[in-house]
C-alpha cells in the first residue's frame, strides 16, 4: 500500500504556510480540508492564493490517498527525520497553482 500525498507551500499576500493534503490537488476544493490552509486565509490581506506543489507517495504497491491520521503520522516522521521525504518517499510530480479567493479562477 502506497500513501499519496501533496506538500504544499502556499503563499497570499505576504503571509505563507507549509502543510499537507492527502491525495493529489487537483482544484481549489482540496484545500478546504486543510485547517492551515483556512489559518492563512484568515490572516492573509490578499485575494489571490500562489501554491507551489509537490506529490508524494510513501509505500509501495496500490495507491490510497493519505488521511488526516496518516498525514499527521508522516508529519511527525518528517519532524523527526529531516530528509523524510528525499529518503522515504518518491516523488511523484511538481505543480503550481494559483487563484482568486474571491471569485475561484484557477491557473496551473
């Protein structure tokens, strides 16, 4: 079984956060799960969100996407391990994104 994952580095404004999604992003929608994601929407002053993204998968075999229970496991494994994700998991692909909070158009 094989974990699929995204690292997230987003950026509004001049305020920016780091974190998680399980799965692979695919649209604006996915990052309405992520607590941090609604954090930095709250303290930000800017309308348009810029997201650089990388996918992940940790295991080998049939892929699942990770959950919030997983997420926060492999969080912990990575604070703990600094190269966790060079030295444990494949990299599947690189993307960025950006869009407007206020209307939801997307460009990647």
């Amino acid at each position: 079984m094989a974990l699929l994952f995204t690292a997230v580095k987003a950026k509004i404004g001049n305020e920016s956060a780091e974190f998680f999604i399980g799965g692979e992003v695919e649209s604006e929608k996915d990052f309405e799960c992520s607590t941090v994601y609604q954090e930095l929407c709250d303290r930000a002053d800017g309308s348009e969100l810029e997201a650089d993204m990388t996918v992940y998968e940790y295991g080998e075999g049939e892929k699942y996407v990770a959950s919030f229970a997983e997420l926060a496991y492999l969080t912990l494994r990575m604070e703990n391990t600094p190269n966790f994700l060079e030295s444990r998991c494949n990299k599947i692909s690189e993307k960025q994104m950006s869009f407007d909070l206020n209307d939801g158009a997307m460009t990647m």
